[in-house]
C-alpha cells in the first residue's frame, strides 16, 4: 500500500511539474509572437509613412554647374557652349541654341546707358537640359539690374527683370552673389545677404533661407 501511494505521488510530482514547464513555454511563446506582432506592426507603420511622405516634399534641384559667357568680338556676341547672345543694338539680343533663334532679349524699356554685361549660364548636373542664363547689366557704379532668362533644352521657358537685390559689380561677382535652385516650378533665386549693396533695396515679398535671401518665382 504505501509503494503504491508513494509511486503516485511520483507520478503526480511528475505531471504537476510537467504541466508547469508547458505553461512557461506557452506563456513565452505567446510574449513572442506578441512581440513579434507589435515590431510587425510598427515596421508596416513606417514603411506606410515612408511611402507617404515623397507626396508631402518638395524636392529641390540645385544648378551647381555655373560659368560665364565669354565675349566674341569677331561675332558681336557672347558665348557659352551652343547658347550665344548676338547682339541686335546696344539694348538688345538675339538668343540663340544650337543655332536655332529662341527669343529676343531686349532691355529698350530700362534706358540701359550701363558699360555693358556680365553673363552667367547656370545649370543642374541633376537636370541638364535646364538652363538658367543671368545677364546683369552693369552700372557706372554697380549693377543696374539682372535679367533672367529660362531654357528648357531650345524651349524659352521664361524670361524677366530682377532689379533687387543687387550686388556692387564693382567688388562682387554674380556666381558669388546668385544661386539658383528649382523646386517643383519655382524657380529659386537666393542672394546672398552679406554681398547685397547698400543702395539696394530687398523687395518685401523675398523670404530668408538662412544667410540668403530667396526670390521665389512661378515659371510656366
């Protein structure tokens, strides 16, 4: 009698502690997989929100490829790879790609009596079929005003004055008084604060951007 009582007590330490070990199991299993489901969840949360966030951006195209034009007295024009400038009149161009007439680039309105121009092309290593052509036109003292000229490949895009803010052509080159950028189809053109000269006046709807002031215009 009492082997047999002590042989089920055995058996039923054994199944008492049996049971135990699989409750631990499963109650770690179940934390587990509820971890699991929890990091799942988490890494669909941003994956979704990666997804969703481009829509919200708009991406900027910086045009960090920046070069003058150089003058060619033999043609009465300036040049910068298949782009020229010919000139009409003391006021006025003729401009041309690949030998194909784009536009005419004419200043008769301003009374321009200036010394004569500096020219920048302004292009994106991003983007090189846009090009951004910056003719300033320089003062007896200074600079008189800037005219922007928008290509898409031979297509005119987009052509106007920027009279302020101005830099003293004096002491100031453009490349390092103009930066130009692309955002979605504003065309964005920042000055630099420290170079704007002292005649200047900033227009009031220009916004800061750091140690720039930006000209954000809509182009077609």
């Amino acid at each position: 009698m009492y082997k047999l009582f002590f042989k089920l007590s055995i058996l039923l330490f054994g199944f008492t502690l049996f049971s135990c070990k699989e409750n631990r199991q499963t109650t770690a299993e179940q934390k587990q997989l509820e971890a699991k489901s929890v990091v799942q969840a988490a890494n669909f949360t941003v994956a979704e929100s990666s997804k969703k966030a481009p829509e919200n951006i708009a991406h900027e195209i910086s045009f960090d490829i920046v070069s003058p034009f150089r003058k060619d007295d033999n043609e009465n024009c300036y040049v910068h790879g298949a782009t020229k400038l010919f000139h009409k009149t003391d006021n006025s161009f003729m401009l041309t790609k690949k030998d194909f007439a784009i536009t005419d680039v004419d200043f008769s309105d301003s009374n321009y009596e200036g010394p004569g121009y500096t020219i920048y092309s302004y292009q994106s290593s991003a983007n090189k079929n846009m090009e951004v052509i910056i003719i300033e036109g320089q003062a007896d003292i200074g600079t008189a005003w800037y005219y922007v000229v928008v290509l898409d490949g031979e297509d005119l895009v987009d052509k106007f004055y920027v009279k302020e803010p101005r830099a003293n052509s004096e002491t100031t080159d453009m490349k390092d008084f103009i930066n130009v950028a692309l955002k979605d189809k504003d065309l964005v053109l920042k000055f630099k604060k420290d170079k704007i000269a002292r005649y200047s006046k900033p227009m009031a709807n220009m916004r800061a951007e750091g140690s720039y002031l930006c000209l954000d215009k809509k182009i077609k």
